[in-house]
C-alpha cells in the first residue's frame, strides 16, 4: 500500500471522475467522462445518471492505472452543504468507496460536491493555504446545477466551513448557456460550443444585470435570448450576449460581497468558470483566482484533495 496515495471519486449529474493523487510525488491523474444526453434534451434523467455511473465509475478507476494502492478515499455525498441537498447519483460514488474501503481496510472520507469544487480550484491555483488561513475567503461555485455564493473559511472537524451568501435566485447560469446553446443547436452540455460562437462576434455589447443585495435573476437571460432569436439576431451576437449577461451578473456579485464582507480573495470555480469571455470580466479585480478548465469543471480532484487532508497527508 501507498502510504502517500489516495482516491477521489466524484458521481455528479453529468459527469463521472475519479482521480489519483500522490502526496509524496505530487502526482495528481484525473480520469472522467460526460454522461451521454440525447441530442436536442437539455438533461438527464437521475434513473438514467445513476446507471452510466455504475457502468462508467470502474472504467474511469481502471484508466487511473493505479499501482501500489491508496491508503485512503474521498468521495462526494451530495452537492452541498444546504439542507435537504441530494442527489441519487452521488450514490454510486458513495457505493464503490464504501466497498473499497472496507476491501482494502481504509477510511473513506465524504464531503460534498460543492467543497470538491472549491479545492480543486485552489489546487488549481496555487492557494490551498486558504484552507487552513484563519481569515475567510469568498467562493463561487457556477455550474449548471448551482450559482452560488459562499464564504468560506477553515473548520476544525469538515476541513472548510462553507456558508451561501448570495447567488441565482432562479435559473443557473450553466442552466442559462445551456438553455441558449440548445436554442442555436448546439450539442448539450453546451457552454464550450457556445464560447467558440461567441468569440466570433466582433461587436462590443453592453449588458445590464439584474441583482438585487447578494442575489441576481437569471431567467430574464433566457427569455431575452429567445427574444433575439425570433427576431432573427445573428448566431454568434445572441451567444456573445448570453456570456456577457453571465460575467456581468457574477462581477456585479462580486461587488456586492467585498462592499459587506470586506476585500477578502475571491476563488471562481465551476464549469461556467473555465470560459475564457467571462474569465477575462472578472479578472479585472484584484486578488481573483481561477482553477484551470481540468480543475474547473467537474472533477475528482477535490475529493481526493479532501481526503489527503482528512488523512493528514497535507
């Protein structure tokens, strides 16, 4: 066994992952694979999640080309911390760590989709001291499935202690790009497609958020999409406003979060979050940090993280 070596596994609406980290070479390997959607739906199923788990985890565990064995696994319960947060999907992730460890005679460790998120972000961006630093550091977890706005610090027992402050209060952004990315024919999940059209509309539009405190309103996005494409708006025009619309939205909370709690460091994460447009928009702030697309989008890297942490290995 690698005393050094742990699992992540992370079974999530659209994506399956596991990945291997070596706390003793650094080495970190990352296997994952999307979950099939029929072309034309804008989701999938939770019955239909479940299965291509089952099927794809020991597939990705297997490109892991682990040797030597793992002294400990993490892996991801839930999307987050909020109450009555579920997802039957996280189940088979759940399944497969509690049987390896019970196997092999390891612990396993659960934590959340959302806390995978944020530390491989960190990872990602050299700034896993935030974790244990005793000031508090603001997170934004973006996804199709969650617009959220957390303040996070350190916690003793679950390693981070993340709080929602603000967000969507209605549609996702993921949600909103997809949605759209959908509309202009695009394959689903839709927002690498989407950046591509986006960045051949050369023209410079102004957008407007709608954000009231620590909350924004995403759905008017959707309906002013549809309104342009009716109106037979360009391709490209539509897809380049329904990023700028996101990245104003999320800049605009941004703002609103360092005017309440202060100028704290500001971590990006989710899939929504490796676009570049929206990336550059708020990049413009000082003391902002963005997780590589590997580590941005769905990952187990987190839960890997999560579980060398909980083992003392960091």
């Amino acid at each position: 066994m690698n005393d050094g070596a742990v699992l992540g596994l992370d079974t999530s609406n659209y994506t399956c992952s596991a990945a291997y980290f070596d706390t003793l070479t650094g080495e970190l390997r990352q296997a994952r694979q999307l979950l099939p959607v029929k072309s034309g739906e804008k989701g999938i199923r939770q019955s239909d999640a479940v299965f291509h788990h089952t099927v794809l985890l020991p597939q990705m565990i297997e490109r892991l080309g682990i040797t030597g064995g793992v002294c400990a696994v993490g892996v991801s319960d839930r999307p987050s911390c909020r109450e009555g947060s579920y997802m039957p999907c996280f189940c088979v992730g759940v399944g497969t760590a509690r049987a390896i460890s019970q196997v092999s005679e390891i612990p396993y460790y659960t934590t959340t989709h959302q806390t995978g998120h944020i530390l491989a972000a960190l990872y990602s961006a050299d700034k896993l001291d935030l974790v244990r630093e005793e000031r508090d550091f603001i997170a934004f977890h973006v996804s199709g499935g969650t617009t959220d706005m957390l303040l996070c610090g350190h916690d003793e027992e679950k390693l981070l202690r993340v709080e929602r402050i603000g967000g969507s209060n209605d549609l996702k952004a993921g949600q909103a790009i997809d949605r759209c990315g959908v509309m202009l024919g695009l394959d689903f999940p839709c927002g690498a497609e989407l950046e591509k059209l986006a960045m051949e509309c050369g023209e410079n539009i102004a957008v407007k958020p709608t954000v009231k405190g620590m909350e924004c309103s995403l759905s008017g996005l959707e309906n002013k999409c549809g309104k342009l494409f009716d109106e037979g708006a360009d391709r490209r025009y539509i897809a380049l406003f329904c990023l700028r619309s996101v990245g104003a939205a999320i800049d605009a909370l941004t703002a609103a979060a360092r005017e309440r709690y202060g100028a704290l460091p500001v971590l990006y994460a989710g899939g929504v979050m490796s676009d570049r447009l929206i990336a550059e928009m708020l990049s413009k702030r000082d003391d902002v940090y963005f997780a590589e697309p590997q580590f941005s989008c769905d990952n187990a890297a987190g839960t890997a993280l999560y579980a060398a942490f909980m083992k003392g290995l960091i």
